[in-house]
C-alpha cells in the first residue's frame, strides 16, 4: 500500500506528467473576446457579436505557448524551423 502511494505521489510531481490545458494568457484572450462582443452586443442590442468574437477567441486561444523551466521547444512557422526557445511564453 506504501509503495503504491510513493509511485502515485511520484507521478503527480513527474514534470510534463499532467496532461496539456490552457494556459493562463489563452484563458485571458477568450475571457477578453468574450467582454469584447458583449461589450458590442450589448451597444447594438443584437447577439451576433458575442458568437462571433467568442468564435475567434476561441480560434485564438491554443495559439500562446508556456513553456515550463524544465522544457525547450522547437518552433516551427510553416514547416519551417525558426528557433529553439527556452521558458516562457512564445
């Protein structure tokens, strides 16, 4: 039973071991295309820009990258290798 407990610790602390999600900026460009067209939809009475902007934000959201302390990643813009880049967002 301890042993079972050790390795169940050890792979929540494992780096890279939980599973990938939105970071903090891609929530903050939805949650921001969202106030935005309710902020127009409101102005005009009409729903059609909140579908919209949340439509791009959403588009929009996956596109930041975080890398944690522990990681490099390989960059590519069309096929094409642009860099290797450390922590942080890029």
């Amino acid at each position: 039973m301890a042993v079972m407990a050790s390795v169940r610790r050890m792979q929540e602390y494992t780096p890279g071991s939980s599973t990938p999600g939105m970071n903090v900026v891609a929530v903050a460009i939805l949650l921001g295309a969202i106030a935005t067209g309710g902020a127009v939809s409101a102005l005009l009475l009409n729903p059609v820009p909140v579908v919209v902007t949340t439509v791009i934000g959403l588009l929009l959201a996956p596109s930041p990258k975080i890398a944690q302390q522990w990681e490099r990643a390989i960059v590519l813009r069309f096929g094409r290798y642009v860099g290797l880049r450390g922590p942080g967002l890029f």
